[in-house]
C-alpha cells in the first residue's frame, strides 16, 4: 500500500472518541489528517452536556490535531445541516412522528458529503470514531458489523450508509472498549481523554428539544385535548410536541390506573393514552430501505430487528415489500413502535440494513 493510499481524513468531533480514532491511525501508519464538520453552532455555554459539533468542540479537535502533530481541516456544513437535517428534524414531529437526526446526518452529511468532499482532498479513507466494525467477508464481500462493546455498539445509526462506500470507510474503535478508549487516550497524552460524553443532538445545545421546536413551529405548542381509547376526554395536553409514544410519565392525569400515550394526532392536536396493551404491535410497515452488508437473496428473510436505539434484537420475519417498503412481523408483540423512528436489521452481528418505522400493526 503506498502512501497514496494510506490518506485517510478522520472526522474529528473534539470528543474523546474520533480523538483516539485519529491517534490509533496514526500509530498504524496512516497519513493522516483531521476534518470537522462545522454546523455554525453557538458555543454551549451552560448546557449540561457539550455539543459534538459546536465551536469549543471545533477547537478541541484543533487541539488534538496540534498534540498528534497532524494537519486539521474544518469544512463549514452549517446550511447542509439545516437543509438536511434541522428541517427534517422539524417536519417529522409536525407529521406526528419522533425523527432520529444523528441517523440522518450520518446517511447525507458524514458518509455522503464529508465522504465525497474528503476523496476530492485527496483521501483514500474516511475515518470516524464509531463503534461498528467493517469487515471483508470471503462469502459477503463488505460488511459492516456490530462494535464488540455492546454498552457502545452504534451500528443501529449507521444502516443508512451507501453500501458502496465500505471499502473506503474505517472505524478503528470497533474492537475496543469505552474504557480501553479511555486508556489509549491517556496513554496518547490528548487533551480529550477525560472529556464527558456529547450530547445527543448536536443542533439542541442547551438540551430543551421542545423549545427548539416551538420556536419553529408555534403549533406545536398549542394545548389540546387528551383522550383516552374509547375517545372519552381525560385531560389537556401542553402541546404534542411534549409527547411521544410510550410515555407514562408527565402527563398530567390521574385516572386510578397507569396508562400511556399510544397516538399522537398532529392534524387534530389529540393525544391518545391507554392501558399498556394499547402499545403493542404485532409488526410493522417502513420505508426507505438502505441494504449495508448484502442484498436479500429473497423477498422475505428471518433477521434479527432493533425498533430504537436501546432496544435488544428482537426475532422477526421481514418481506421486502415495492419501491423500498418492508413488511415486518414480530415473533412476540413489541411496545412502542414509534413512526420516525429505524428499524434496523441484523444476521448475528452483521447489519443488513435498515429503514424508517412508518406505522405500527
């Protein structure tokens, strides 16, 4: 492998993880260079947890490139990210679905535009601080599998990335620990080795995604009525934006028994709450279907399917369905299945692939 092509860009967020990402590069011998993606956030200031992409953090990346001795680059993304993802973010929940924006940045930002932007600099290979693994199977080819730390494992955001950029992405922290990470960062003497963890959207510094999107949506802040599963009213709401499904806390009821939000009407400004059962489903209907690892040798396959991030490997039967649409039947019932939200595929531990929750059945 000449040097050529041992140029690999890491996206460096300042925290400890695309930090130590870099450094082990690095030690492997790659020429290595660091990118951020700048999002024209404000600093964090008194936020509880600091921002992955916001101005400090652009600085701490700086400052672990100086202490590597490498080369950093930042690249101003702050209208892709409101174009791509903030709008997004927004229209979801005013169709009365719970968006996952870290999922759509990695699909259109990360692994497309920070991708294509660092081959045009001259890279081979995009590096970031992920915990997943790519593989070269002998009988898959490109694969990308869960990281072996499961308390950190983050395949579940990346199912949207372009199978065709496998060989040219690279997660070095995929085979380690949080805590062998920590170590490797003291051991590199960085800067952001006892940093705290990012928060997990970016975009909302302060932690308040409901004011976020009242600010942009007044509607969604309009008190309504909340109704029970026979329809009777049981209350008023303070805005769907402070619902989602699955809710039992907060809601501002007593009705002698636990119930939970299971719909949220947008159009009618209704929340509905009832009895636990009223959140089950038997499957599920989603869209926009990315296949990562490989292409299904059939219309209908057993896999194992994960319907939000802290949610274990559930047994399920999924039929490839016209135009990237997926049928997905659960071998038990599962709570919650919340549109806007992934549902995301695997075989053991290789991904699939994965696509957007449209509605529960």
């Amino acid at each position: 492998m000449g040097l050529l092509d041992k140029k690999t860009f890491v996206a460096m967020s300042g925290g400890v993880d695309s930090s130590v990402a870099a450094g082990l590069l690095l030690e492997q011998g790659y020429a290595v260079e660091g990118v951020t993606m700048c999002f024209e956030l404000p600093a964090s200031g008194g936020a509880r947890r600091p921002s992955c992409c916001g101005l400090e953090s652009i600085e701490d990346a700086r400052r672990v490139a100086k202490a590597l001795g490498i080369r950093h680059h930042v690249l101003n993304y702050g209208d892709a990210l409101f174009a791509t993802v903030i709008d997004d973010f927004v229209n979801e929940y005013l169709k009365g679905r719970t968006p996952n924006p870290c999922v759509r940045c990695n699909q259109h930002l990360k692994f497309v535009r920070l991708f294509n932007d660092s081959r045009a600099l001259g890279a081979m290979h995009l590096a970031t601080g992920h915990y997943a693994r790519i593989e070269n199977d002998p009988y898959q080819g490109w694969c990308l599998k869960k990281g072996i730390d499961e308390r950190k494992d983050q395949s579940y955001f990346l199912y949207g990335i372009p199978r065709e950029t496998l060989p040219f992405v690279m997660f070095p922290l995929g085979g380690l620990t949080k805590d062998e990470v920590r170590i490797a960062a003291r051991r590199m003497g960085l800067p952001t080795a006892e940093k705290k963890e990012s928060q997990d959207i970016c975009f909302i510094t302060d932690g308040d995604y409901r004011s976020f999107l009242e600010a942009r949506a007044p509607s969604l802040s309009i008190p309504g009525d909340m109704l029970d599963h026979t329809g009777k009213k049981v209350g008023v709401h303070k805005g769907v934006s402070h619902y989602t499904v699955g809710q039992r806390e907060g809601l501002g009821i007593a009705l002698g028994v636990p119930v939970y939000v299971y719909r949220i009407d947008v159009a009618k400004n209704l929340v509905y709450v009832g009895p636990k059962e009223k959140l089950l489903s038997s499957g599920l209907v989603a869209s926009g279907l990315n296949l990562v690892s490989m292409n299904f040798s059939k219309e209908t396959i057993e896999a194992g399917v994960k319907i939000r991030y802290n949610h274990f490997d559930i047994e399920a039967r999924v039929d490839v369905l016209d135009q990237g649409c997926v049928s997905v039947r659960f071998k038990e019932p599962q709570a919650s299945v919340t549109p806007g939200q992934s549902v995301v595929f695997y075989k053991e531990d290789m991904l699939l692939g994965g696509a957007l929750i449209d509605a529960g059945f």
